[in-house]
C-alpha cells in the first residue's frame, strides 16, 4: 500500500501552526519509518500526528497500511473506517480498506470497497487491478480479466496487470492469450523474471521447447536463484538433445514407472498454474496405481486452487486413508476445511498433525489462523508463539501485532 501525503495539512490557520508543523513532523517520520519497513514505529509516529490533529484522514489511512503490514488487519480496518468517516471522497481509503478484508479473506467486502471506489472515479486503473486480484480468490478469472482490462485501459504501462491477466487466461485454457500479456508485461519490465518463466513453462506446453529454454535461460540471468527454471531448462534441454533414458527391468517397474511420470507430470502442470491439466494426469497416475497417496494429495491441491474444495476434501481424505501419517494430506485437509468455512474442522485437521510430528510450523500457524477465524484470538496467539518460537517470522510479526 502507498503512503499518502496529507495535502492540506500545510493550509491549517496562524493561531494553530506550532502545532500543525508538530503534526507534520510527527507525519513525516512516520512516513520514513514506514518506507524503511519499520512498522510499528511508524504506527507510534502517526498515532502523535493523529493526537495533535486527529482530523487528518490521510494519518489514519497510513497508519492503517503499517498495520496491515504486521498483520493486525482489524485494527487497520478500524483506520480506514475513521478515515473514510473524515472524508468518504478519497478513493484510496476505500481501495486500502479493501486490499485489507481481502487478506482477511472477507473478498465481497473488498470487491465492495473496490466497486466503491470505481463509483467515486470509473478510470481509476489501481481499483480495477485490485478488483480483478479479489474476483481470482472466487475463481472468477473471467471477471478478472474483464477488471484487468479495464486497468490496462487507464494505464496501458501496467506490467502487473498483463502478468496477472495471463494467469486468469491459462486458468480459461487461453494459452496464445496469456503468452501475448507475458510478452506485454515483458515489453512494460524488460526484467521481469517471472514473466519470462511463466511464458517458457507455456511455450514448452506448446512443444516450442528451444524458445521455452530461451525463456528459462533470461529469467535466470535475471534472477539466479530461480532453481525451478533451472530445473525446467535442464528438463527442456534433456528433451531437445533427446537424452532421456529408461532401463527398467520388469513390468511392475514399468507400471509405477508409468504412474510416477504422470504424477511428475502433474506436478510440472501444477507449478505453471494448469491446474485443469494436472488433475488430469494426476488421475492418470491414480488409474495405474490406486494407492498413490502423494497423486490424490496433489489432486486434492489443485482441487482446492480450483476452488473445487469438495473434490480438494475427497482427495485429501483419501491420501489419508492410504497413509494416515501423511503431515501434507492433513495441512491440506485443514485449509479446505477452512475455505468451507468449517473452522473447528480445520483445527482438528491441524491437531492430528501436531500428534504426528509436534515441530510442524505450518500446523501450529495454520491453526491459529483458524482459530482467529473461529473467534479465538487468545488460543490463535498461543499457537502463533509456538511457530514463532520455530522460525516462523510472520507469525512472530502477527503476535507483535494482535497478542498483548
């Protein structure tokens, strides 16, 4: 979120400028602090200039946005809330407000909050673009490309917005479409890394394997650390110079054999965002070899990217069935759960788990979440310690924020 600077702030009358210019100097550094990621000390310098002049909307809106940033997302609602009640005009309040209940995962509250702002201003291409990001959460990506369109039409230079429009369109199987707003993101950033390895993950789709290394070898050069696109050029050269090799020495070797190609198939798919496509040879492996516990997993987490949560549970529940130990099965099965909306579900997903393995950080931070959900903030907080206390840094940044 953006930092706001309060326009009106130096036209305050004579008799109050001692403490207006106090206002602003307390604004100013919470502006700095902010900028140089230290939140909370932003929070205190902006509360001061809220104390001195507390009809300053644009303090509430930035304080608001540092505690979005540690994740005391209620309290930044309240912020926007006491900003748009001093001025219900400015379309940002409404757009941060949003962005917001969005991370709350309350998406019609922010898409309401977007709408809002597109009333106040129809060309306002951030509310769009913010908009699409919430209509993807409910698997709308028509929707969303409809917004993300809208957007580019007020700022033709949006690299971003290309980028997330090709995402929605490999989700509606509109591959040369999505290879086309790569190739703009690409034009509007030339070093967008991600935008070149998104783009060869759909070239090699294409079969156009040496323009998908091509792909590879520039987002790497870009950003060295992209072991997956080192790992899918490697794969991609392999096939080019036609080096793969099987020895296998019987036919129950070739069947599970079979299946683990489709399954790592599956999962090339998965990580290019065709989940539709990978469900399909994720099913294929499963029809070789019915006790695949890992391929009903990853079904069942492209199931659930799909927004698909029922057949997402199916899966995950039948990986369990095959291995009742499987620490994955179980965090999947508490996220779907808490997608349903079946909170307690969902901590007792995490609970069998923590039974299994007691250092499990993602069991410990994902039930607190639930519990959060579920209206317990005093157990979310316990839980959020105990992955805190393993390494888990946004839950030691959610405990600074929202556990006294």
């Amino acid at each position: 979120m953006a930092l706001e600077t309060p326009e009106g702030m130096a036209n305050e009358s004579s008799n109050h400028s001692v403490s207006v210019q106090s206002a602003n100097d307390y604004f100013k550094e919470g502006e700095r602090k902010f900028r140089s990621n230290d939140y909370q000390g932003a929070i205190d310098s902006y509360t001061k200039a809220i104390e001195i002049n507390p009809s300053n909307a644009i303090a509430y809106n930035n304080r608001g946005n540092a505690k979005d940033e540690l994740g005391d997302y209620q309290s930044a609602l309240n912020d926007y809330d006491k900003a748009i009640d001093i001025n219900g005009l400015d379309t940002r309040f409404y757009i941060n407000r949003g962005v917001t209940k969005r991370h709350k995962n309350n998406i019609e509250g922010a898409i309401s909050d977007y709408n809002k702002a597109i009333e106040l201003d129809p060309q306002h291409a951030t509310a769009y673009y913010n908009r699409g990001i919430a209509k993807v959460s409910r698997c709308d990506h028509k929707g969303a490309i409809s917004d993300y369109t809208k957007a580019l039409a007020a700022n033709p230079k949006h690299a971003q917005s290309y980028y997330n429009r090709a995402i929605s369109k490999v989700n509606i199987n509109d591959i040369k479409g999505a290879i086309a707003d790569y190739t703009k993101a690409i034009e509007a950033m030339p070093l967008f890394a991600s935008a070149y390895h998104n783009r060869g993950n759909l070239m090699e789709s294409l079969g156009r394997r040496q323009a998908a290394i091509t792909d590879f070898e520039k987002a790497l050069e870009i950003k060295p650390q992209l072991i997956t696109t080192r790992n899918e050029r490697g794969n991609n050269k392999s096939v080019v110079q036609n080096k793969i090799v099987r020895d296998l020495s019987n036919e129950e070797d070739i069947r599970k054999q079979d299946a683990f190609d489709y399954y790592s198939q599956g999962n090339v798919e998965q990580k290019r965002g065709e989940n539709q496509s990978a469900i399909t040879f994720y099913t294929k492996a499963i029809e070789i070899d019915t006790s695949y516990a890992e391929a009903y997993n990853y079904r069942g987490l492209a199931n659930y990217n799909l927004c698909d949560y029922q057949a997402a549970l199916d899966d995950y529940n039948k990986a369990i069935e095959i291995n009742s130990i499987y620490e994955d099965a179980y965090i999947g099965c508490g996220l779907t759960k808490s997608a349903l909306g079946d909170y307690q579900g969902a901590i007792g997903a995490y609970e069998k788990v923590l039974v299994i393995n007691p250092k499990n950080v993602a069991a410990y931070r994902n039930r607190g979440i639930a519990k959060e959900l579920d209206g317990n903030l005093e157990g979310a907080c316990s839980d959020w310690r105990q992955a805190s206390s393993l390494g888990d840094a946004d839950a030691s940044d959610w405990v600074k924020a929202q556990c006294c």
